[in-house]
C-alpha cells in the first residue's frame, strides 16, 4: 500500500505541486497578516463580509435545522434563497460547513478560499498537460501563475467565482477534445458544473466559448467541412444539455432577477474607453496593487508572458494561422474589456456596480496559453525573439514611468525592470537547441515560480483583512436573546431587528428574521420603497437605519437588540439583556397581515420627502386624515472650505475649495417642545455628526435615511455638521426635519390593530392563519411580492395583488376567513426537470463515449497486430 502511494504521488508530483504552492502561497500572505490563529484577523473583506460570510451561516444553519432553502425570513423581510444560493452558494465545497462550528464558520470560509486557489492551480496544470501532451515542472510553474494571477489574488474574496475559474480550463479542453476528437462529454459535463455552480461567471465562459469553438475548427481544417460541422453541431448540443443541467439554478434565477435591479439595466446609448493603452499594459506588471474593488482591470499573469508571448508568435514552427487566430482573440478581449458596448454584453447585459473587468480571467488565459506554447518552442526560437521585446517593454515601462501616463510605485518599477533584464538573459540562453541548458531552464522555471508566489503574497497582502474579534463578539449576546424571543412567542410568527449595524447583512448572520438585506438577488420593489420610507438604500441593499414607529408597525418589527440601555426606543419597551445586548420588544407592531383600506393602491410612494410618504402610507391606509409627521425646512447652514448654494427648501448644493476640508454646519433650536426626526441625503460627504449636549451621534451613509433627534424642549439645540469628501469637487445635500406627533400614531395603531392575521402555521415556506374582517378591504401584508407565492383563501386559490411595487396585498371580504400561504421558487419544477433529464443524457453519453473508445481502442490493436 505504502508501494502503491509512493508511486502514485511520483507519477503526479506536478500536478501535486500545482495545487500545494497556490494554498500554501494564500495561506502564507494570511499568516503575515494575522489571520486566526495567529491573530485575531479574517481573510472576509468587502462583499465577503457583508454578504458571503452571513450567506455561509445561514446556508449551515438551514442544513442542520434540516430547513427548506427554498426561502428564508432572515433578511430583506423575507427572501427567494433559492436565488441565493444559485448565485453565492452552489459550490460543492460548501458541505465543508457541515464539520464546521457556528463560531467558525469565517474559518470554514477561509479554508474553502485556499482550496478553490490550489484547485485552480490544479486544472490548469491538467489543462497543458492533455492539450500538449507534455507532462513536467512547467505545468506546475504555469499553473501557479494562473491561480495567482491579479484576477484570482485580486477577486478571490469573490469566492462564489472561483468554482468556474477553476472549471475554465476544463472547458476549454472539453472544447479542445470535441474539436479534435470528436470526444464532447468533457465540455458538456465542465460547463453544466460551471453553470450549476455559478450562472454568472458562467455567462461570460459561455460566451466566449463559442468564440473559443469557431477558433479551433478554423484550426482544425485537416479535418474537412463536414467533420466540422458535425463538431459544432456536437457543440450545440452539448452546450444546450450543460445549460440545461443547470436549468434547477437557472430558471428560479431568471424569474427572481425579473424583480431585481439588474432587469433595470439597458444597452449604453454612447460609446466609451476606459482606460488609455498605458494604463491597460502596465497592468500586466508585476507588484501592482490588483483592483480589489475599484480601479483597473486585473490583467497580470506574470511578467516573463510578455517575453513568452512574442517568442510564440516569432517561433516559425508554430502554425501561422493559429497564431493569428489566437492573437485576433486576445486583442478582441482586451478591447472587450476597455469598451462599454462589449463589456456591457460580455457581463451578461449588465454594467457591474464595482469590479471591473470580470472576464479578465479569459485574457490572462489567453496570455498563458501562448505563453506556455512560447516556452514550449524555445528551444526553435530565435534569440533576438526573447531580446527585442524585453527591451520594447523596457522602453515602454520607462517611457510610462517618466511621462507620468501612469501612476506607479517606484518599487514597482525597480522590481519590473529587473525582472525583464533577468528574463531576456535567460530567454536568450535556452534559445537554440544546443544541449546542457537544463541547469539554466530550471532556473528560468524558479524565477517565474518564484516571481508568481511573491505577487501572491503582495496582492493578497495588498488586499487586506478585518478584525475577526468584532465580528464574532456579539454572537452569543444575540443567540441568547434569540432564544429569550422564541421562548416568549412559541410558534407564533415574528421578527426582530439589530438598531446597530456591522455588517449589511448581520441579521441574516444572526439568523434572525428582520428586514436588513445585500444581495445581488434582492427585491427591487422592496428596496424602492425602503428609500422612500426613508431607509438607507441604494443599488441592492437596504437596511433597518430609518426606522420609525409607522414603519416599525408596518412592517411588523416586534423586537429590537440594541447597545444602548434605555427604558424605551421609540415605541420599542425594553425586556431583558445579556451580556452588553439589550431586547426590546414593540406593543405597537401590526403584524404580518391586517386589513387597510382599498386606497392602499392609490398610494403615492413615490415623493422624494420620506415623511410625507409615511403621511400618505397612512391616509392610503386608513382612509382617513391623519398625518403623524409635520416636516420643515431647517435653518440656513453655515459652510466652511466650500461655496454653498440653496436650491430649494430642503435642497442645497455645494462646491468645494481647492485644499480646504469643507464643512456645512446646521444648528436648529425649537421654539416649543417636540419630538423630532431629520431625513438626511448628503451626496460626496463623509459623515454626519449630530449633537445635542454631551450626545454625540456619526452617520456615514451617504445616500442618507431617518434618523431620531429625540423629544427636545423649547431653547434646546442640535448641531449637525457634513464633512465634505476631498476626492469630489462638489455634491449635494437634503436635509428635512419633522416633529412627529405620537397620538397620531397611536390613533392609527389602534385602527388598524382590530382585523389582524392570526397566525397558526409557521415555516419558512408556508404560512396559514385566521383572519375576521369586519369591513371589506385589503389584507396588507408586509411579505415581498413574489410570483412564487400561492395564495388559498378558503381553501380557494386566488391572485394577490401588489402594494406599491412591493408588497402581497390580498382583498377580502367581510366575515372569517382562512388564509393560506406557500411557496416554491418560479421555474423551480421546470428546472429540477430539465437538470435531471440533462443529467441522465450526461451519463447516456458518457456510456456510449466510452464505448466507442474501447471499440476504437481495439480496432488499432488489431491493425498493430497485422502483418
């Protein structure tokens, strides 16, 4: 056995190493930074933070509670997971958080990162060696510079992507042996795990698959017009049956996205570049910061490619054709990646809010692959192949350099130019097939091995990490007073909410059921009106920041945990703690279904003044004229570092001084008693400092919402000061302030309180209660309109009508009635169909692709063995 093992790691050492030096490399550059356990940091940045981690917890806890992942109350009011979990959770290595802890589960997501890097090392290595035929050290060398490429280092907290960075190269073979071979099962079954695992990374592998298959039949003309059309027919096919094995993910997305922001998206009316040609290749050096978020396209793959790629492309022996077609592509990429037009297709008809340049992936293919055919052919390379385009690239990095065209660290010019020197001598030496060079190609080999684990390491520490401690510190306080509310309400439906905030997406982290939610597949009715309602909102996230007693009431938010220890928050009384958390519960929530009046649908929600909307919700709703908000314009401001404009009576717009930290200062003092609340919008502002004597509140959301001044008295002022961002030259800022009247609210809470939903079913798919109306109307319920939501109303199906774009509003008559809810995502059966049909063609195909290679196999057996 020992024998057996020995061998086998002998015979796969390369690709052995292909997976271990990424992982390690990954593991390393978080050590340095002290990543748990040797210190108290976290690899989870930016998105991965706020959504993937609180995904990962939430996808563990449903498995463990053996909890449908169809839908879930722990967020955004309730939302389609399924869609979730198409987009950030399909990954085959998410089992592992089945062995993981609860509180390790940032561990869990730390753990599966490295191993998508190795794996991705892995597959590309196994990519060269069955499209060359070549097995050795180079397939380890050029499969660590594509698992730490800048896309991979500088994305890799994208970690729902890697699953199709890792499969890419797959496909491409899969491509390669249909071609050639007219072997397809390959390609059919990589790109249906690609699409299953991630649809839209898939979006773009699948685009250019079909360029990458026009590309190798035009290479492929040996084979005859008739075996080609066969091939691309066999293309066809295959591309249907893997899009169809992903059709359980695909269809139930197709539908929820429909109701995302993303449907809003259209083509662009005028063309545009990016970046100038100086900026696009000096991303191709090394020791450049990768674009974690904002900035330039990832584009690095290691320095010594821009050496290989000319020597391919200068090498004779290689075919002509082949070489063009493969640069026609490249140049077709790159110009895809700088244009509005191919970017907005290539994307999938959508700009992306951040992260430019997601295809990078395929040009750093590009690049390796004619890089590896470079090196490959080395040794029938002209030596001046390898020298005039180090010094072209020396000329080019100076010139970028000392002309300023781009920013760059001096390092990063040191580093380059050393490098291009290093690798021009030692490509100048292994060119020619003169014989004991194997000393000088292994060094070649280690500088490139080592000049891609180092970029490794700088990119990932470039990237950064969070503080591990902070975001696992109130766990178990939230737990606990998780476990207090379930106690105290049964099996009764109810939701809670955080009034601080870490992460957008805690309460999903806390699994508790609250309004809360960033994601990509979030509602676009709901985030709409979230701002309107004076939330903070923007693009596919909103949260609890904004609340105010109508909306509390509204929205049935029944508990909220807080920091602050205070008998009342609003109409919120406070019950119990723990540790440094409090629990308050609300008396005034309305709960998940009552009865309004049919002017509900006459709703105007869509002024720009939060309070008047909260008004209008109100007369909508009741029918009558009752405004709990009586708003105001506030005081001229005073500005400092800026020259400020007044537009209108809530409007003001602001130019900043070139060098001065500007400020725009509002003092307000209230001539009579009154409970006050101030709606805020500051475009290209920091923050927002509110104080009110030795109280201090910081606000930096820019895109604004409500928040609570607090019951002032006569002669009592609030201070609120904008600091203005120095990176804009001008923005500008809405500021509305309002007296709320609490009778007014209680007037209406006792109307609305009497026809309530009763609950008595509760899960995460289905809900069913009592209801008695005492007069005909609307059932407002605060659930998200979703076409996957089945409506019985006696036992009677029927449609449910939607409230201001947003929620399921159901008309009733007067007497008892049974309400009955359930839901599956849209499209989910069709697509369980589809992939399970795939899925069996897949392994039909498969049985007959095997056996037609072993009948092959014996027919040339039979020939050998012939005189």
């Amino acid at each position: 056995m020992r024998d057996k093992t020995k061998f086998w790691i002998h015979k796969n050492i390369w690709y052995i190493l292909a997976f271990i030096i990424p992982f390690v490399v990954a593991v390393t550059a978080f050590i340095c930074q002290g990543m748990w356990p040797f210190g108290d940091r976290g690899i989870s940045i930016i998105d991965s933070y706020h959504q993937y981690v609180p995904f990962f917890s939430e996808l563990q806890y449903k498995w463990r509670h053996f909890d449908s992942f169809f839908y879930s109350w722990n967020g955004g009011l309730g939302m389609n997971f399924w869609a979730v979990v198409a987009y950030y959770l399909a990954s085959p290595l998410n089992l592992l958080l089945l062995v993981f802890p609860k509180t390790m589960v940032m561990e869990c997501f730390s753990l599966i990162y490295f191993v998508k890097i190795g794996l991705a090392g892995l597959t590309f290595a196994y990519f060269l060696r069955k499209r060359f035929n070549h097995y050795g050290c180079s397939l380890t060398v050029f499969g660590c510079c594509y698992a730490l490429s800048s896309y991979v280092v500088g994305y890799a907290w994208n970690i729902m992507w890697l699953d199709c960075i890792v499969l890419f190269p797959i496909v491409m073979l899969g491509i390669h042996r249909l071609v050639r071979e007219g072997r397809g099962w390959l390609y059919g079954l990589s790109l249906a795990l690609c699409i299953f695992t991630n649809y839209y990374i898939s979006v773009m592998i699948c685009i250019f698959a079909c360029v990458d298959v026009l590309a190798e039949v035009s290479c492929a003309r040996e084979k005859g017009l008739a075996a080609n059309f066969r091939r691309l027919l066999g293309f066809a096919g295959y591309s249907l049956l893997g899009g169809a094995f992903g059709a359980v993910m695909l269809l139930p997305t197709f539908y929820a996205l429909q109701a995302s922001q993303s449907a809003s998206s259209s083509f662009p009316t005028t063309l545009k570049f990016y970046h100038d040609i100086f900026e696009l290749f000096c991303q191709q050096f090394t020791v450049v910061e990768p674009t974690c978020l904002d900035g330039n396209f990832n584009l690095y793959c290691g320095v010594s490619m821009l050496l290989l790629v000319p020597m391919y492309l200068f090498n004779k022996k290689a075919d002509l054709w082949e070489k063009i077609v493969r640069m026609l592509i490249t140049a077709f990429l790159l110009i895809s990646l700088n244009t509005n037009y191919l970017a907005y297709i290539w994307h999938g008809f959508h700009f992306p809010n951040g992260l430019p340049g997601r295809f990078s992936f395929i040009y750093i293919f590009m690049l390796l692959l004619m890089g590896y055919e470079g090196y490959r052919r080395r040794k029938s390379c002209p030596k001046w192949a390898a020298a005039l385009p180090a010094v072209g690239w020396l000329g080019f990095l100076g010139y970028s350099w000392w002309s300023g065209k781009v920013e760059m660290e001096i390092y990063t010019g040191i580093v380059n130019i050393i490098l291009l020197v290093l690798y021009g001598l030692l490509f100048m030496m292994v060119c020619s097939p003169a014989k004991k060079k194997q000393f000088l190609e292994l060094g070649l080999l280690a500088v490139m091995l080592i000049e891609a684990c180092a970029y490794g390491v700088f990119g990932l520490c470039m990237n950064g990490t969070v503080n591990r401690k902070d975001y696992y510190s109130d766990q178990k306080a939230v737990s606990e007073l998780k476990a207090q509310i379930e106690e105290r309400e049964g099996e009764n439906f109810y939701r809670a909410e955080l009034e601080e905030r870490r992460g957008r997406d805690d309460v999903t982290w806390h699994h508790l059921p609250g309004m809360s939610l960033f994601s990509s597949t979030v509602n676009a009715g709901v985030d709409h009106l979230a701002k309107r309602l004076g939330f903070y909102s923007v693009t596919n996230k909103y949260s609890y920041q904004g609340a105010t007693p109508e909306t509390d009431a509204f929205l049935n938010i029944d508990y909220l945990i807080s920091k602050h220890k205070e008998e009342r928050i609003r109409t919120f009384d406070r019950l119990s703690e723990a540790e440094d958390r409090y629990l308050y519960q609300n008396h005034c929530a309305l709960g998940l279904g009552f009865m309004v009046s049919e002017n509900i649908f006459q709703w105007d929600y869509e002024k720009t003044n939060p309070f008047e909307v909260i008004n209008q919700l109100i007369l909508s709703a009741t029918g009558e004229e009752i405004r709990p908000y009586r708003y105001f314009g506030l005081p001229e401001p005073t500005a400092e570092g800026c020259e400020l404009t007044t537009d209108s009576w809530a409007d003001w717009s602001y130019t900043g001084e070139e060098g001065a930290d500007g400020t725009v200062t509002y003092v307000y003092t209230p001539e009579e008693a009154q409970d006050l609340y101030i709606y805020f919008k500051a475009a290209h502002c920091t923050k927002v400092e509110v104080v009110r004597g030795e109280e201090k509140e910081t606000y930096s959301d820019e895109d604004g919402h409500i928040f609570r001044v607090g019951a002032m008295e006569p002669g009592e002022t609030v201070t609120l000061t904008l600091y203005l961002d120095d990176d804009y030259d001008d923005g500008s800022i809405k500021l509305i302030a309002a007296e709320h009247d609490i009778n007014a609210f209680y007037q209406v809470y006792d109307k609305l309180k009497e026809q309530r939903w009763t609950t008595d079913k509760v899960s995460s798919t289905s809900l069913a209660g009592n209801i008695r109306v005492t007069q005909g109307g609307v059932m407002f319920t605060s659930i998200p309109y979703d076409e996957g939501w089945k409506i019985k109303v006696d036992g009677e199906k029927i449609e449910a009508e939607k409230i201001a774009d947003a929620f399921i509003g159901i008309p009733l008559s007067e007497g008892e009635h049974r309400i009955e809810m359930s839901y599956c995502p849209e499209g989910f059966v069709p697509g369980l169909i589809l992939t399970c049909s795939a899925g069996i063609l897949l392994v039909l195909l498969y049985i007959i692709e095997k056996r037609k290679g072993r009948a092959r196999k014996k027919t040339n057996d039979i020939r050998s063995e012939l005189p």
